[in-house]
C-alpha cells in the first residue's frame, strides 16, 4: 500500500532528549530526536541494545518523561501534562503492545480486553459485541472463555493486540512484540497487524530487533547512540 502523503500527523517528537543520571555520569539515551510518524504508517524503531529505541517508544507513550523537547500527539503536546492528564490521554488514545504480554492473568481473553473499556466507560452492550468483533479479528472467537495460562504465546500475544485496539487508539506502540514468539506465531501476529493497517489505516510503530518486523515495515528507523543514524521515510515525511 502507498502511504498517503496527505494523512494527518499522528506523532510529532521535537527536539526530544532523555539523560540519565545527569548529575553523576550522564547517559543520553535518546539524543536530541526529531521524528514526525503519520496516519497509517507501519514503521519499525531498529538498532542495536542501547541504542534508545525502547526509551523513545515509551517517551512517545507518555510512559517516560522527557529531560528536554516535546512529544505532540495529534496535535496535543503531552509534554506538561499532569500525571492524571497523561493517564487519561493514553487510556484514550494510545494502544500498547509489550514482549511480555501484560496479561492480567486472573482474567480471561474477554475479560483482559474489556477491561480497558470498563475504564472507559462504555456501556456494557458496546463492550460486549466489541471484544466478540475483536476476537474474532484476531482469530480467537473460540478463546473468550481462556485464561491465559490456557493460551500459547502467540495467542497471548494476539489477545494482547486486541485489548491494545478495545479503546479505539489514535496508533499503537509494539515493544518487541515478537521476541518471545516462534517463526509461525509471529508470523501469524504480523499478518493480523498489517491487515490492522491496511484495512483500518491503524499506526503501527514497533521497537525491534525481528528481522521477521523490519522486513515487513514500511518504514525504518535507525536508531544508534539516541540518535536517528538513518530513515528509510519518503523525504515528504521526515522532519524538516
């Protein structure tokens, strides 16, 4: 699919830097980035360990705070935000994908997706035809009732992307969401995600070291020392 060079900006990184321990022996571990990802694109965050990728996905979450510059989601800067404001914001408009899963284990596959739309709010009737439409996108109509020590890791996995779409996000951030999966698994859960994109125009920006993802994206971002070495993005969409 040919990305659409008049789709809205979803995430928009300025200037944006992260150092620990400044006051002892400093680690940038992002340094000075500037990173505009629109509408629809299905892009991968690639470099060696250290090299800032996780600090900057969770930076763009909202999950980390920057040391300087800004992250505009949207058109809505979450930089200053207070802790609540920040929280309601990703409740609402950011969907996460981690290695690990993050299932709550007590809960079943229903019951983990619709959790995040009890925090919503949204009326029971909504919920209910809601979680069924994304189990069945993901291909797990016949888990509902699985806890997830029921589940393999790949259907964890893909239970995991459904709770990430329940609240309707602007995009998702994917952490490495293939590392703990084998060959076929992950390539059942990238299929699921680039028909996600395809079809509904959702945003995918991954942190990997999968060469499985970097060779389906669409875009990639290489990160080495905090800084973007290199970007694979039409000139049309990089940062000016």
């Amino acid at each position: 699919m040919q990305q659409n060079m008049e789709s809205p900006t979803i995430i928009d990184v300025h200037n944006l830097s992260k150092v620990y321990n400044p006051d002892t022996i400093p680690v940038h571990a992002v340094n000075n980035v500037h990173l505009h990802l629109k509408r629809g694109e299905f892009a991968a965050l690639v470099g060696p360990s250290g090299s800032g990728k996780t600090t900057l996905l969770n930076l763009i979450g909202g999950l980390d705070t920057p040391t300087t510059g800004k992250v505009v989601i949207n058109g809505t800067d979450i930089t200053g935000m207070s802790s609540n404001a920040l929280i309601d914001f990703r409740l609402h408009n950011i969907g996460f994908v981690f290695q690990a899963f993050n299932l709550i284990p007590v809960l079943t596959a229903r019951e983990n997706i619709e959790f995040i739309m009890l925090l919503q709010k949204v009326p029971g009737r909504e919920r209910e035809q809601r979680v069924l439409e994304l189990l069945e996108s993901v291909g797990l109509s016949d888990k509902l009732n699985a806890r997830p020590t029921q589940l393999s890791g790949g259907q964890q996995q893909r239970v995991a992307v459904a709770r990430a779409l329940a609240s309707k996000p602007q995009f998702i951030l994917a952490d490495e969401p293939t590392a703990n999966l084998d060959s076929h698994s992950a390539s059942t859960l990238l299929d699921i995600m680039e028909k996600l994109n395809r079809e509904e125009q959702m945003t995918f920006l991954f942190s990997t070291h999968d060469q499985r993802v970097i060779e389906r994206a669409r875009r990639v971002i290489t990160l080495v020392d905090g800084r973007i070495a290199s970007d694979s993005a039409p000139t049309a969409l990089r940062h000016t």
